[in-house]
C-alpha cells in the first residue's frame, strides 16, 4: 500500500531526523482506520485505511474539518474533556464498526484528536474487547485492594424497615444508583446517610471499584485542598516525598462521598465545580490538570437554599447537586419500623450468650414506639448501647430500668394515655430510675462523680435523685 508521503532513504545517522516520516509511513500500511485532528477539528491525517472506509479522497480530506464530513462530531467533546472514549459501536452504510476517539495532548495541555475505526470482525473484536475490558476492570479492583482503598460495606438489603416510606425510598435509591449523575442525600442528623450512600455505591455500576468517604467538616480548613486534590512533591516544608494523590484522583473509576458539603468552605466549593463539571484535578504545586472518572455522592443536613441565601453556599454548585436528591426519612415518619430497626441493631450489638437472644419488654416497646426519637437511628443506638451495659447476668430482656433516665422521662411525656399498662409506669419509671442509680454507685465503688458520668447526669442531680429515693449519701 502507498503511503501518502514519500520517505528519503533512512540510515542510521538520519534516523532520528526522518522518524516522523516513518511513524506515518507504518500508519499508512495500517489496516485500521487512523484520523487525526488538530484541537479545531481541522483534519491533520488519515491514513489510507480510514479514507477507504468513509469513501473520502486523502487530499480533500486534509483541507476540510472533522465537523465537515461528521456534523457534531463526538471527538470534538473528546477533546474538550479530555477523556477518551473506547469501543464505541457505530453503523456507516450498513456497515457495523467499532470506534475509539482519544485526546492527544502536549504537556498536559490538549492539542488534538484522534481517532481509530475498525470493520473487520467486528463481533469477534467486540468479544474480545469485552474480555478485555472485563479483566481490565478486575486488576483494576484487585490492585485497589492490596493498595488498601475501601469499597463499600452496605447494601440497600441493610436499610431495614418495612414502612411505606423506607420501601419507596429504597426502590427510588436502587433506581439512582443506576445513573452517573451526582446524588444528593438530605435529611436529618442520624438518619443514616452515610450507609445510603454505600448503598448506592454497591447498586451502582461502579459497585467493584473503590468507594472513598470523606466528611468535610472534619477536615480543618488549611488542609482541606491537599485533602481532597493532592500535592506534588516539594510544594511545601515536609510535603510526603514523591507528593500525595487526593481523594478525588483515588475514586477514579469509583464513587466518592462528600458528607457534610454543606461544611465546605467557599473556596473549596468553586475548586469542586471545577472537578464536577470536568473531571479535571489540579493538585497543589502542579501546573497541569490530570483527571479522574468518579461518581459522586454528597450529603448534607443543612438547608442549602438557606445557605445560599445566607452567603455560605455557592448557587451554581447548589444546581450541579440539586439533580437526584434523595431525602432519607427521619425515625419518626417511619411508621412501624422503630422496633424492627432496634432489633436489627440489637443482633449486632449483643455478645456472648446473649447474641440473637435478646427481646424487649412489653413497656420497652411501646415507649420506643411513642418516642419522636430526635436524634434518629443515632439516638436510637445510643439508647440500645446503654442498656445492654446495664443488662444483670444472664438478663436477655431490656426492660425500662435498662434505658437511659432521660429516655423514660420523655417517653412518660408523650406516652399515650389509654394503654393500660401506662398506669403503672410513673412507678415503674421510679422504681428503674432507683435501680440504675443503686447500680452506678456500686459500679463505681460509690465515687459520686464517676456514678453520675454513668448515668449521665451532673453531681448535684445525682445527690437530689439519691435523697428522692432515700439512698444515703
């Protein structure tokens, strides 16, 4: 096959000036369809294969522009992101092909285009990349693990409840997971964002790859840049030698999860929109962008609209993220699911002899079920948490002298009033209130300080609640 261009004689002293020439001369003879474009579009090269392929004439084809013979052309886009797109399958006259578009860049800055056609086979190279691909993507998963990065830990089976509201908040969830596009969790404080977000994760595509968790208002101010996007080496006094990835370069591939981005300072929200809209990274000390294929997840318990209007939150980032929101439902709206949770989390929480035996009384129940449980699942246990500590040798029931004084104090408020049972439990109350505080002075060898930090109360309330129950002092 001729070549388009005509290489003098190479020996070794000329090789390096004439490589060029030869690195077209081998394109040429190539039986896959190569183009390339300049960053405008404009064709630069086209190797015989790609001409015969589209039915374009070489010398016309070089004074023309990609946009000419393919309007909208996708590796202008290519391009623009930087980001490559492979094993693409297309139809021209009928004809099935599989394309690959990629950038080509100098410096890190993008000058051109590329792009790669085949027609041959193309069931068998569609298999065959498919393989590929798929082992690609398990060294990819494998190398991950040895490096130490985290996957998800939750499903969307481990948001239990049976209410009408967590069922159609775990269909809706399962359906979002699904896209690619950026999801915002809202909601309360302890209502369990973070494992939504694994949830989505491990429902998602991206499921085998890394899911990286970053909470933005514990990572002070000065170090949040370096946190999230990296360093280069040298950048300042005791920088890591060889510098540092951030977490966004460390989910390419993966999903990461910002909790808390109503925390994140100005600043930081313009770099993340940067990172949203572009997939492009700029570490700290770098004069290049790289990029990074992610999925990102956010979360928050403010109301952003309010920090818009307040100052503290950007309105164009608000719109990137206000996409697929999610709002996880608090406790309370859910509707018969507080026992089932609570059961859930006792199975976790129980050790020993008591594992997968422990119940709750008959008056547990109906307190957990008249609580508005302000602090969600957190509260929740929290509350379960204390009482299996104040659980006696071989108790495998929770009963109300088990829960936390301030609990049965506020459950008695809001309790209702026709249980009959309820009559009972200002003196059951008492009688616990009694117990717990005869156990917190034993447990403590009657160190009034340390019984009131166990039960969570100030001294002078421990002494007026001693006095209350003749307990001497």
């Amino acid at each position: 096959m001729k070549s388009n261009i005509t290489c003098p004689d190479l020996n070794p002293i000329h090789l390096e000036k004439y490589t060029g020439c030869l690195y077209k001369d081998v394109l040429d003879r190539a039986t896959i369809g190569i183009l390339v474009t300049n960053r405008a579009g404009d064709i630069r090269y086209l190797n015989r294969a790609y001409a015969d392929m589209f039915d374009m004439t070489i010398e016309t084809a070089l004074t023309r522009n990609i946009n000419d013979y393919f309007p909208n052309s996708k590796l202008m886009g290519v391009m623009k992101t930087g980001r490559p797109d492979r094993a693409i399958r297309f139809s021209y006259k009928g004809r099935e092909a599989l394309i690959n578009r990629y950038p080509i860049s100098d410096g890190g800055e993008v000058i051109g285009g590329l792009l790669e056609v085949y027609f041959r086979d193309i069931s068998v190279l569609i298999d065959l990349l498919s393989e590929v691909n798929r082992l690609e993507k398990k060294v990819q998963y494998y190398k991950r693990k040895t490096q130490g990065l985290p996957g998800a830990k939750y499903t969307f089976d481990d948001l239990v409840g049976e209410s009408e509201s967590i069922r159609n908040f775990k269909t809706l969830g399962e359906r979002f997971a699904k896209s690619s596009r950026p999801v915002l969790l809202t909601g309360e404080s302890g209502t369990g964002k973070e494992l939504v977000a694994h949830a989505v994760h491990s429902a998602s595509p991206r499921a085998g790859e890394v899911f990286i968790s970053v909470n933005c208002a514990a990572i002070p101010k000065d170090l949040m840049e370096a946190e999230l996007f990296g360093f280069e080496e040298g950048t300042f006094t005791g920088a890591k030698q060889g510098g540092s990835a951030g977490k966004f370069e460390l989910a390419d591939r993966g999903t990461i999860f910002l909790d808390e981005i109503g925390e994140l300072p100005m600043e930081m929200q313009a770099k993340l929109l940067r990172v949203i809209e572009n997939g492009e990274i700029q570490k700290i000390g770098a004069s290049s962008y790289a990029t990074s294929d992610f999925r990102l997840i956010a979360a928050t318990n403010k109301d952003l609209l309010a920090a818009i209007g307040q100052g503290t939150f950007r309105e164009d980032l608000y719109h990137r993220l206000n996409i697929l929101v999610l709002h996880v439902p608090p406790l309370r709206d859910r509707h018969g699911d507080v026992l089932i949770v609570a059961a859930s989390l006792l199975r976790n929480m129980a050790e020993g002899d008591r594992k997968g035996m422990m119940t709750f009384s008959p008056e547990v129940q109906h307190l957990f079920q008249s609580y508005s449980w302000p602090g969600n699942i957190r509260e929740l246990r929290n509350v379960l948490s204390f009482a299996c500590v104040s659980l006696d040798d071989g108790q495998h029931e929770i009963r109300i002298r088990n829960l936390p004084p301030y609990l049965v104090e506020k459950g008695l408020k809001s309790a209702e009033p026709s249980r009959p049972f309820l009559t009972q439990l200002s003196q059951i109350r008492q009688k616990s209130e009694k117990d717990a505080l005869i156990a917190a002075l034993q447990k403590s060898g009657q160190n009034k300080a340390e019984a009131a930090r166990i039960l969570g109360i100030s001294r002078n309330e421990l002494y007026k609640k001693m006095k209350k129950y003749g307990i001497p002092l």
